[in-house]
C-alpha cells in the first residue's frame, strides 16, 4: 500500500514548555502541584472561544482501499468528524483530479476514489472538505477548474483549499519528500501561489485559499535558501508576498517522543507555536492580518501509534489547537497500513500504523485486526467529537496536578467536561469546582482507558469528584440546577488543626472574602483524600461526593460582606496517615493562603 512519506517535525532545543490554556491573549499553565486529591476548577466566566464547525478533522487518501466502506463512513460520522482532507498528504502534488490518477510513479490512486465519491462520502456524514490542490505538477489553471467543478458545476460548495502540501520539502533546504516540477524557494512558491489565489477566486469569490508555513522552531523554520534567490525565511517571503490575500495559513505537527510520558507532554509547545505563528502573520500580512486563520492539516502521535498514549494525545492536542484558536486540525490519517511491527508496555502490539481505522494489512507476518478496526487514537478523536461540538463555547480551566488535563465547553443544554488522566500506572481522584456555572447533574458520562479501550458509558459519575482509572479520557455532560449561577469571587483561607488522632482530626477554617462586592448563596468546596470523610461540621451544612466536600450556608448566614471572614469547621475521620485538604475554593475560586 501507497505510504505518505512524511517529515518527522524536531523541535528544537530550549523551546519553552507552554501548557493548554489561553485567556485574553495570555498563556495560562494547568499546574503541577501535587496532591492526593487534584483539583480541577471550572471557570464558566473565562471564555476561550467558539468551537469551529471544522474543527475535528481526519485525512482520507486516493489510495486507501477501503475509503468507500460503509463500515468506514460510519466510523467518521460516528467519531463526529466534522472536516475531511482530500486527496492524500504528498500525493496531492502529484495528483490530477481531473482523471483520478497521479504522476507515473508517485502513488496510486485507487478508482473508486475520485474526487465525487469523496464529496459523497464528505456529504453522508456532514463533514466539511479540505482540499489541497496540485502545485507540485499542476497550474493555476487546473486548480481553478477544480474550484469550479466543485462549486458553479455540482455545488458541492467546498469552501477550504490549500496550495500544495509542504512545499518546502522540496528539496528547497536539502531533503526532499515532495514532488515539485516549479522551481524551489520561498519566492517561487510566494510568485507561484499569487497567480493560483487569482484564478481560483476568479472561479468562486467565496472561496478560502491558505498557504503552506513551516512549523515554528522547527526544521527548517528560519532557513533561507539564498542560491534560490530567498533573500528571507519561507514564513516572511509567503506572507509579505501573499498575506494579504491569504485566508489561512498551513501547518503541519508530529511531535517526535521518546517514550509514552514524552509523548504525554507535546500538547504543552501548541500554544508557543501558533503564539509565534499568529506573530508572523501580524507583522507581515497588513491589514488582512486579523481575517487570516491558522489550521493544522495533519499531525498524529509519532510514537507508538496505536497505543493509548497516542488516544490521549490526540484529544490533548486538539483541545488544545482549538483553545490557541485553530480553526482545524486533522489526523493524518483514517487508513494506513502496517509498518514497524513492536511490542507496546501494556502487552499489546503497535503496528507502525498512525491510522485511526486499521487498514486490514500485514507486515512481516504480523497481521493487523480486519479494515475498519478503530484504533485507540479513534477513541481519542471520537472524545473531542462527542465533547467539543460545533458552536460550543470553549471556558477556563485549571488542574492543580499536570497529571490530569481538563477541557470544558458551555452548550445550550449545559456543560461538557473532559478529563484526561496521564498517569500510567495510577487511578486519580479528582474534585471539580466551578465558577459561572451551577452544576446539577451528570446527564451522560463516557471514559476510555488502557482497561476498557473503547469509549464506553459509565453510571454512577458525580459532578463534583471522581476518580479517574490510568491513562484514560473522561467525559461528562453536565445540567444546570436552572438557578443563577453564582458569582465569581476572590478570597483568602486560613486552616489549621486544632485536635488529631489516629485517622483523624478536627479542622478550624476562615474564608475571608477578598472581593471588592458582597458574596451571596456562596458555597465553599475542599478536597479529601478518598480514604477520608467529615463525619461533622459547624456553621456550615456540608455534604460530600467523592472526594469533593461542600460547604453551604445555614438559615442565618447566607451572605460574606466584603472583607468579612466566614469561620466553620469540620471534624474528618478515615484510615492511614490523615491529611489535611490542599485546597479551598470559594463559588468555584481558589483561595489563597492566608
């Protein structure tokens, strides 16, 4: 079977370790502190964005052979992809659409994958296409029929075309994987794709047209290739050339790991890489600068591509593009086929694939599960799916342990959490607070892990805590109770232990409220160990869930003044060396110590 050869992207050394979130244009971290219970906090007031209706994307390839199954197709639609890419990574710069076929020698395209059987599939699940014209071995002019083949002779309304596919790897900086018959460098391509942009726009003005970037801090990102006659690095020559008719620029991400916990970190550089990109496309683009979107047209795990690891790269990864505000990020890609036959930790074996669906295949006498077998990264794509829907509005959240990640949306019915825990071989209790949002109930509750590797539903899941099982990916739909969800505040704690004894001990806590108004119907969460629980308290009505205490006004104390102090305790009793709780939260919002 035909294989994508691809450039295995190497981040350079020193660059910064950025994790997941962003607020208002600043990076935010997830934290690291550890504790027995993590603590993960919900902020309903942080918003981070629209999830795009082409976010959750998959490549597909003239190639594949089992393209058309309706096993396949039911797959993707089942996974809630929303964009697939066509015709096939490298293979698109030496494809003609026009007959289905490729440059003699470079590739195969099967002939049940034309380019209208691709659209019918794209059609049945209600997935967006991502096409990539030919500019290897193509024109202007052939790129430009295809738009209006697509969009004024079938209306197919295909709204996203990008100009060739890692054109720089065209031999412009010494290795060369892909096809390219114009001449090399940044400024012909930069010349070369002007003339596209025209012809293409002249065929369906409604178009959006992008560009092929080379990854920030990474080969060859920052390299000019002088004896073309560059005079700047590709990035600079593209954009000052075209930036300002650009609609999106290109990227394309595989993280190179050397072990699973490697792999469990690659999420962290995202934010810094499209930071640095949305700079160059401030600098050089002018006044479109604003208009143009960034999208990721491929990426996968790079590192045991069938393991679970690689599921939950997959959905830290895209969480985390979307958070940076990518419009699209598509796995490379839905069949494959074997490759370096391996034997992963967990006992099972890691086929070399990188395909979400196994291909059927085999390879030195290793034989993959029959086509259309999801692999774990389906599971994770498939999470991100079920989570992120199209329109729901992305919010803040934080970790107090880096061993679990989390995500939320707002939808129109509520709330969805997704909790990735990365810990190997440890089960992780977790406690959820939120601010700006009043959770009721668990309406539906998915997880996958290393022990059940599939996305399944579970029963019995609370709001406020639970303990996540070893690397696995949560995620909860959530009610609201209906009433006004209470207000964010600002606070200080001051605790200590007054009485203990084996397993247990008697806790006297003041929350000052450090806010500028008046906290009302508040509510104070803490965390415990799950070995421990309050078996009383004063002046406060508490109960607890999990690992997840909450503590609510009594009749006659229902409002914190600003710059009062609310006094209570609580008495705890369990088994082992008794622990104190890390933390305490005000209406959702940590306090810091006093």
């Amino acid at each position: 079977m035909h294989r994508k050869s691809r450039r295995r992207v190497v981040l350079a050394a020193g660059v910064p370790t950025v994790l997941a979130l962003t607020a208002g244009g600043l990076l935010v971290s997830q934290g690291a502190d550890a504790s027995n219970t993590i603590a993960i906090n919900v902020n309903a007031s942080q918003d981070l964005g629209v999830v795009p209706s082409i976010a959750n994307g998959v490549n597909t390839a003239t190639f594949d052979g089992h393209l058309n199954d309706p096993a396949a197709t039911a797959a993707l639609a089942g996974a809630g992809v929303d964009a697939l890419r066509y015709p096939g990574g490298s293979t698109a710069d030496a494809y003609r659409w026009q007959t289905n076929t490729t440059v003699d020698g470079l590739g195969y395209a099967n002939p049940a994958n034309g380019f209208d059987d691709f659209m019918g599939i794209a059609r049945r699940i209600g997935a967006s296409p991502v096409i990539t014209v030919n500019y290897g071995s193509g024109t202007a002019a052939e790129a430009a029929a295809w738009v209006r083949y697509a969009n004024v002779t079938k209306h197919y309304g295909v709204k996203y075309w990008e100009l060739g596919n890692e054109v720089s790897g065209d031999g412009t900086y010494g290795s060369a994987w892909e096809h390219n018959l114009k001449p090399k460098g940044a400024t012909a391509y930069a010349n070369n794709i002007a003339d596209y942009i025209t012809q293409m726009k002249a065929a369906d003005p409604g178009i959006k047209v992008g560009a092929v970037l080379n990854l920030h801090n990474s080969w060859p990102d920052g390299l000019v290739a002088s004896n073309y006659g560059d005079t700047a690095d590709w990035n600079t020559t593209v954009l000052k050339k075209d930036g300002p008719r650009l609609d999106f620029v290109i990227l394309h991400y595989y993280p190179t790991s050397k072990s699973e916990a490697d792999l469990l970190t690659q999420y962290r550089t995202i934010a810094s890489i499209v930071q640095a990109t949305r700079a160059e496309i401030s600098k050089y683009a002018g006044s479109n600068a604003a208009k143009v979107q960034i999208m990721v047209t491929e990426t996968d795990a790079g590192f045991e591509s069938e393991s679970v690891p690689a599921a939950l790269y997959a959905a830290d990864s895209y969480m985390t593009f979307l958070q940076n505000k990518v419009q699209n990020v598509d796995w490379w890609d839905e069949h494959n086929g074997p490759s370096n036959i391996t034997t992963l930790p967990d006992g099972s074996t890691d086929y070399g694939d990188g395909g979400i669906l196994s291909a059927g295949g085999c390879h030195g006498g290793a034989c993959e599960p029959a086509a259309n077998t999801p692999f774990p990264a389906y599971y994770g794509i498939k999470a991100v799916g079920g989570f992120a829907t199209p329109g729901a509005r992305m919010v803040g959240t934080t970790s107090s342990n880096s061993a679990v990640t989390a995500y939320a949306v707002k939808t129109s019915t509520g709330m969805n959490l997704m909790l990735v825990n990365h810990s190997a071989q440890t089960s992780e209790p977790v406690s959820i607070s939120y601010a700006g949002f009043d959770a009721a109930n668990v309406t539906s509750a998915e997880q996958f892990s290393e022990a059940n590797k599939t996305l399944q539903h579970i029963g019995g899941v609370n709001a406020h805590g639970l303990t996540l099982p070893a690397y696995s990916i949560t995620v909860l739909k959530l009610s609201s109770s209906g009433g006004a969800p209470a207000p964010a505040a600002s606070c200080t704690v001051s605790a200590g232990t007054s009485v203990s004894w084996p397993g247990g001990y008697t806790e006297n806590v003041k929350i000052t409220n450090t806010g500028a108004k008046a906290t009302t119907d508040w509510k104070v969460t803490f965390g415990l160990p799950a070995r421990e629980h309050v078996t009383a308290s004063w002046n406060v009505a508490q109960s607890q869930h999990g690992t997840t205490v909450t503590a609510r006004p009594v009749s006659y104390d229902k409002t914190i003044a600003a710059g009062a102090t609310l006094p209570f305790g609580f008495n705890v009793s369990g088994w082992g060396t008794a622990a104190r709780p890390a933390w305490y939260a005000l209406n959702g919002v940590r306090c810091s110590a006093n």
